[in-house]
C-alpha cells in the first residue's frame, strides 16, 4: 500500500504535467479509489486545485481536477515545485 503523502505527490505531479486528472485515471494508474478525497487534502495544503464537471457522449458524468499555469508558476516562485530535467515538474512535500 501507498503512503498517503505519496499518494498526494502522484496525484499533484499528474495534475500539474498533465493537465488534470480523473477518477477513473487515478483509479487506474495511482490506486487511489477516493480521488475527491485525495484532492481535498491537497487544497487544505493550499493548492488550488480547479474542478470542472462534463458529460461524456454515453451520459456519463465525469470531474476533471485541474491546475491552471498561473498555479504552476506561483508553486515555483514559493518554492513548492521544481523543474526536472526532462521539462516535467515535481512537487516537494514534507
């Protein structure tokens, strides 16, 4: 099993280099079965964590969790993220 605080790292460096996340998503590659949860935490920890709801073609209703670039930047100028050396970013959590 995945420490928490682990978890949240994965979640938050998706969101952040991939441009967001679902639940099926962290599901699928992160085993995180309460992503809404996971998201929470991480808000509490003051990210700004965006939500938007759609629909899919087939009716289903799907969250997208989101960060916006201007988000990014702020977490790199406090210091709360750092550039790897293949473009990606990395989240720091103690």
């Amino acid at each position: 099993m995945v420490p928490r605080h682990a978890r949240r790292k994965q979640v938050l460096e998706h969101i952040i280099n991939h441009g967001g996340i679902t639940r099926a998503y962290a599901l699928a590659v992160f085993h995180v079965q309460n992503l809404a949860h996971v998201v929470m935490e991480l808000r509490r920890m003051g990210w700004r964590i965006r939500t938007t709801v759609f629909k899919r073609e087939d009716g289903v209703r799907v969250v997208l969790y989101y960060i916006t670039d201007i988000d990014v930047h702020f977490g790199l100028f406090l210091g709360r993220l750092y550039t790897n050396e293949d473009g990606t970013y990395g989240a720091y959590f103690s």
